[in-house]
C-alpha cells in the first residue's frame, strides 16, 4: 500500500541572510519570551528549519538561497513569533483594527 504524505502549503524563498536573521529571531524568542509554550514553539520552528529547509547554491558553490515549506499551522506560529519580536522595536502608532472593513 503507498502511503501519502501531506505536503506542507506554505512556501517561500529567502536570500541567505534573512535566513540568518529568521533564525536569529527565533533564537532570541527562545531565550527571552516569558511563556515556556511560546519558548519552545520557537525551539521547535528553529530546529524544523535548519532540519528541511533546501539550501540552493550559487555559481561560486555558496549558499545563496534557501527554500522552506512549512504547514499553516507552523507558518502561522512563525508570524505571531516575528511579530512578537518587534515589541522591543516598533511602537504602535495608529490602532489600524479601527480602519478594518468589517468591525
């Protein structure tokens, strides 16, 4: 019997030092989030990246591209971590939830 795998929906192409910074983010979340949920969600995206993201190389043979596929529910958790480490950086300015379509 062949088995069938879901493949993950979500996919995106960063330049190697994104790469760097994404994980550098997530990196910092681990360390410094205050929920031990949180702190491993990011243990575990950090590990799942460096596990099945595809490295592309260049002409010179170096890292120039990675390619990563993650599931809804993984890209979801990366967005509400990369956000959440804007809170030291970004000051809200307008609340745009006021601007919304449907309220």
């Amino acid at each position: 019997m062949i088995e069938h795998y879901k493949k993950p929906s979500v996919k995106f192409v960063v330049n190697k030092g994104n790469f760097n910074k994404l994980m550098s983010i997530l990196n910092f979340q681990e360390g410094n989030l205050v929920s031990e949920e949180w702190k491993e969600k990011a243990k575990e995206l950090k590990e799942l990246l460096l596990k099945y993201s595809i490295p592309q190389k260049d002409e010179d043979e170096e890292i120039a591209i990675i390619d990563i596929a993650l599931f809804q529910n993984e890209a979801s958790e990366l967005i509400v971590l990369l956000l959440s480490a804007f809170d030291v950086l970004l000051q809200e300015d307008e609340d745009y939830t006021k601007k919304l379509k449907r309220q």
